[in-house]
C-alpha cells in the first residue's frame, strides 16, 4: 500500500533523484499533478488546505506560514502544529532563523527561503539575486544559518545556476530550485503560471503550458449563456415540465384539503 512521502525520503534521495514540484491552489490542481507522478506540492493554508490533502494524499506537501502571521518563535510554533494537525508535511516559512530553530526544535519540518524571497524584496527588488560575488555569499550564508537552524527544506529562487548547484552540494537540506535552472534537488513551479490562469505579468523563469484565462473566458460565456437558456424557458413556460416535478393524485390531494380544514 502506497505511503505519504516524508521529509527522510526526500533527504534520502538527495543527490539521486531530481523532483518536479509544482505550487497548487485547488484540490484538482493537486490531483492533477499527482496523476502526472509530481508528489511534492506547495499551497496556501487557506480552506483548500484539507481539500488539497485529501486530493493529494501520498505527496509531501508543504503549507505556506504567512510572513508576519506570527511575532514570536513560540507562535510559529504553535501555527506550525495547527497546520501540520490540518495536513501539511512540511511549514514554508520566510521569517529570521529563530523562528525555524524553534519549529525545528519541536519536530516540525521546515521550508526556509533564500535567493528572491518576494516578502522582502523591498531591500533587493524584484530581480535576480547573487550575480556578484558579496551578493551571492550573502545567499550561501542566509542558507547555511537555515541548515543551522534546522530547516528541512529550502527554496531557492531566481539565483545564478553555478549559485544554485553550489549550495545544493554543500548542504544536506533539500534545494527547492525556482528561476535557478537544473541545479536543485526539485525543479519548482506554480500551478498559476505552468496553466495561465492570470492575465499581465508572468516571471521569466516561468513556462505557460496552457491558456486558462481563455479557457475560463469560454466557460464563463456557457455559463452565462446556459443561464439566459434557463430563464427563458421559465419566461416561456416550457420549463418545468411534468418530468420535472412532483404530482400527488386526487385523492390524496382531497384528504389533504380535508386535513387542512382544522387548521
């Protein structure tokens, strides 16, 4: 009988195996890509968390912690628990080091960020991180203070590909490899982007595979016109019809007008 991938898994294979991973925001996204044998998943922490699991229930699946929904290491700790108890294998988490040794302290696996982490691009933009030489130490440091602080996991975003493939070989934690080429143990990417589903900008290292704003655009046109169809056969009388509905015959129907007389 298949088990749920675990963190030991992964770590196992490091070095043998390279992952897809994909970012999903609905249940069938997540069976949809564990149909394709993509089994380790990223989502949100939203009302599809349980939805997702239970769509996905042998892959590893790492759950989103909100940057700045905790204050404290002791709330991370406690939000970290909720949402293993709610399905999650791993917490995403892109708050300091001590807030990771806390969870990690407690058993939680953790995801850890390095490289563009979009909640501080304020100090770095939105751009590629580590093409000089101080820039990309900055990089290997902030994950090595990740693997010192216990994290499992660490995604790695929109850095150099010789940047990439030397922090995968010098530490033991699983490189989650977005924008950063072949170099990390998983090639990473969001649903939302592989399906376009949004209209405007899309990052450069993203690759639209299909064009679900326009599929979504001719299903809302069958949707409005199957609407406008209803309504009209109402207006016309032509629905319902006597298959649609429910008849009691005549005697039935006069013992009930005689019930109805004591009220």
């Amino acid at each position: 009988m298949p088990r749920r991938l675990t963190a030991y898994d992964l770590q196992s294979a490091k070095g043998s195996r390279k992952w897809l991973q994909l970012h999903v925001d609905t249940p069938a996204e997540a069976a949809a890509a564990v149909a394709c044998d993509i089994v380790i998943l990223s989502c949100e922490p939203d009302h599809n968390l349980e939805a997702i699991r239970q769509a996905a229930p042998f892959a590893f699946l790492s759950v989103g912690m909100p940057h700045g929904a905790v204050a404290s290491p002791e709330e991370a700790v406690r939000l970290g628990f909720a949402m293993m108890k709610r399905g999650a294998d791993a917490v995403y988490c892109s708050h300091s080091p001590r807030f990771i040794e806390a969870m990690a302290a407690e058993a939680i696996p953790v995801t850890g960020h390095v490289g563009l982490v979009p909640n501080r691009a304020t100090w770095t933009n939105f751009r590629a991180v580590g093409r000089t030489a101080e820039e990309a130490f900055r990089v290997l440091r902030a994950a090595k203070d990740l693997e010192n602080a216990g994290a499992a996991c660490i995604e790695v975003e929109v850095v150099p590909v010789r940047l990439a493939e030397h922090i995968t070989r010098s530490t033991p934690l699983i490189t989650m490899g977005m924008g950063c080429g072949t170099a990390c143990d998983t090639q990473y990417l969001f649903s939302s982007d592989v399906l376009g589903t949004h209209t405007g900008h899309y990052p450069r290292h993203s690759k639209r595979y299909a064009d679900f704003v326009t599929l979504e655009a001719e299903l809302q046109e069958k949707r409005i016109a199957a609407f406008r169809a209803f309504g009209r056969d109402v207006a016309g009388g032509t629905y319902p019809e006597a298959k649609h509905q429910v008849d009691m015959d005549d005697a039935a129907y006069d013992r009930f007008l005689t019930l109805s007389q004591a009220l």
